[in-house]
C-alpha cells in the first residue's frame, strides 16, 4: 500500500508545532501519544493520517481517532503560538535536549513542557519540597528553612507553587539566591493561584515555571494531582513538611516512591490533623527528617563516575546527567577546602591558612557544612566531610 494512503493532505507544520497541537487535542494524554508515536513515527506523521490509521493503534478508539484527524476544529494552534511568544515563554518536548532527563523515566512523563525561565543542567541536582495548603506557623517555617538550606547547598527546589508549603519552599530557595522551579496545575496564562503571580515572576528571573498544559487551560481537580508526577519524578528526593490525611502531598509522595526516589517526612504534633499524614507516612516508611542535614546525607551517597564541568552550569539539560552533581564553589570556599586538605584545623589555623578574617572564615564554613564538604568537630575543629 502507498505510505501516503492512510494520510490527508493538510498543511505543514514543524514538529514542536505538532507536538503542541496533538497537546491541545481533548482527551489525547502522553500515555495514547506515546504509542501512536511509536506506531506512527513522528508528531507530524500522526497529524496527518486518517481516522483509519489512526484507529488502528493499539489503545485509539474511533472517537479519539476522530479527534485527530479533525484537530484544526478543535485546536487553535496559530493563537497558542502567538499566546506563547506573547507571554515571553517557550515548549520543549521529549525530543529536546533540554526535556529534564530525570523525567524520561517515569511511566507517563509529560508529551511537552511549557517553559517560563531557563533550565539548566544542574537542575537534575534537585530536591522536592511539598505540603498541604492549610499550614501552621510551624511548617510554613519548616519549609522555608528548608528551601533555603536545599538551594543554599546547591540544589534546585522543585515545589508546586500552591498556596502554604510550596510557596514557603520557593521563598526559601530564592531567600537563598538559589534556583527552584515551580510545576503548576494550569496553562501559564491562568496561573493559579492568582496571588502568587509575583512570586512566579521572581522564580521565572532565577529559575523556572513549568506546565504540561496549553496557554489558557484553566487549573481544575483532575490537574494538581495529574502534575505531581513531575515534581515526584524531577526530584532526586522528595520531602513532605507538613501534609493532613487527605492531602495532595501524599499522592506526591506516593508518586515518588513508586518511581523509586527517596521520600522523607517531617514530623509534627501528634494531636494536630495537619501533621497526620506527614506522621502516617513516616510510620510507613519514608525517613523522618529534623534538618537539612537528613536529606542531604542520604542523597550525597548517590554518585555516578561523570560529573558536570563548572562551564555547564548554564547549559541546556543533555542526556547523560550525573544523579549528584557538586555545585559551583566560591573562591573562599575553594581556599578553606584547600587548608582542611591537611587534616582537621581551629578556627585560627584556618584563617592563618588563608588568610581570610575570621568572620569571613565562620561564614564560609557554614556554607560547606550545608554542601556536605566540610564537617565541625569538638572543640571548634573542622575537616573535610567523608564522602
């Protein structure tokens, strides 16, 4: 049979155009998009063929196939390019070298992203922070603190921007001039929620805003759960500061460990229905936290033998990523690591060494203590942190 048989003859799109109008067709998720790629070959061909070829791919029913082939009805692509541009953000897809590859191997990982901000290669050096949205004083805190301590280590702070836990985790992260990125459950023009448009511009500056869905697709119940698969497959771990029996955050968590990351818990007050589901998952096998520390130890011993170069930094994600990736070191840093070379060192030998004052010393020692590359010991002594 022709290979032309089974097509119509419409007009020519580029691939990331075609990927983002079968991303418009209702109905169609990356699961159905996978196979009729797999099938098909590429997003142009699927836009091209007729109900018939379409129909014959395992798991297309008629109506579906109906909804392709008919999708210049239903799918307004030439307004969501415009909407796109006009909104200063761009679309990645699985094909790009850019697409996070910590998400490729998750079960259904997105078709495209929306992407307001930049991404970096580092970004696959992340940790997840999430909760409930009705917090207390005692999480909102938690989380912060947390964000901060992540970001300031050098990891990105992946959150869901909702209200309570996720906006505290991204005030952290950028408290720290650190990087974080925000999976949201709605189209970029319907950011939600609407109060933290501000707070999503700061991120777009230093990090990212991220969806899987068209421009103007408004936030719904079906969504918030549907992107936590991001948050839960982008973080190397997953930490869950304060969450009730019924919240969103345990099907995150869930999520996680399914596709096998590290999920840890911090604990709350027993007698308190926002801490129930946090307590429940720590019963239940996620690692309870009281610190940074915690988290940091556990995901320091996962290593591959390739390590980023310091001048990838701000380059586009590639293929082969390392799991732990050591983040940039200042000049201070690099001296004090120097120095400790020799063996555990006071206070004084250290600015001895190098000749930094000592307020300068303390304050750079933190630093290393929260990257896990330096370690206090008794008696105001410093070594370096086994690894």
């Amino acid at each position: 049979m022709d290979l032309c048989a089974g097509m119509l003859y419409k007009p020519r799109v580029t691939e990331i155009e075609a990927c983002i109008a079968l991303n418009m067709v209702p109905g169609l998720g990356p699961i159905r998009l996978r196979a009729l790629l797999v099938a098909l070959g590429s997003p142009e061909i699927i836009l091209q063929s007729g109900k018939n070829a379409l129909a014959s791919v395992n798991g297309i029913g008629p109506d579906t196939a109906a909804a392709i082939a008919g999708w210049e009805e239903s799918v307004d692509l030439a307004g969501e390019l415009k909407r796109i541009a006009d909104f200063g953000a761009r679309v990645i897809t699985w094909s790009s070298p850019e697409y996070p590859e910590t998400l490729r191997g998750i079960v259904n990982p997105p078709f495209v992203l929306y992407v307001w901000g930049d991404l970096r290669v580092t970004d696959a050096h992340a940790i997840g922070v999430v909760g409930s949205r009705n917090v207390t004083h005692y999480g909102t805190e938690c989380a912060r603190k947390l964000g901060f301590q992540f970001a300031y280590a050098g990891y990105t702070v992946v959150s869901g921007l909702a209200r309570g836990i996720d906006t505290a985790a991204h005030q952290g992260a950028l408290a720290a001039k650190g990087r974080t990125i925000a999976v949201i459950g709605s189209g970029l023009e319907k950011l939600y929620p609407p109060e933290n448009r501000g707070l999503a511009e700061k991120i777009a500056e230093s990090g990212a805003v991220i969806s899987e869905y068209p421009m103007a697709r408004p936030a719904d119940r079906q969504t918030f759960p549907y992107r936590n698969r991001i948050v839960a497959g982008w973080s190397r771990g997953l930490v869950v500061v304060e969450a009730g029996l019924n919240s969103g955050a345990l099907i995150t968590a869930n999520q996680a460990m399914e596709q096998g990351r590290s999920v840890f818990a911090v604990p709350g007050p027993i007698d308190r229905p926002t801490s129930a589901g946090s307590n429940r998952l720590i019963q239940t096998g996620a690692k309870l936290i009281t610190g940074a520390e915690d988290v940091l130890e556990e995901l320091s011993d996962r290593r591959t033998t390739r390590q980023p170069r310091r001048e990838d930094a701000g380059r586009p994600v590639q293929a082969e990523l390392a799991v732990h990736a050591q983040p940039s070191l200042t000049q201070d840093e690099t001296l004090l690591l120097n120095a400790l070379q020799v063996g555990e060192l006071s206070l004084d030998e250290l600015c001895a060494a190098t000749r930094l004052p000592a307020y300068k010393v303390s304050t750079t020692l933190l630093k290393l203590e929260l990257k896990r590359l330096a370690k206090p010991l008794p008696g105001q002594r410093y070594a370096l942190f086994a690894k």
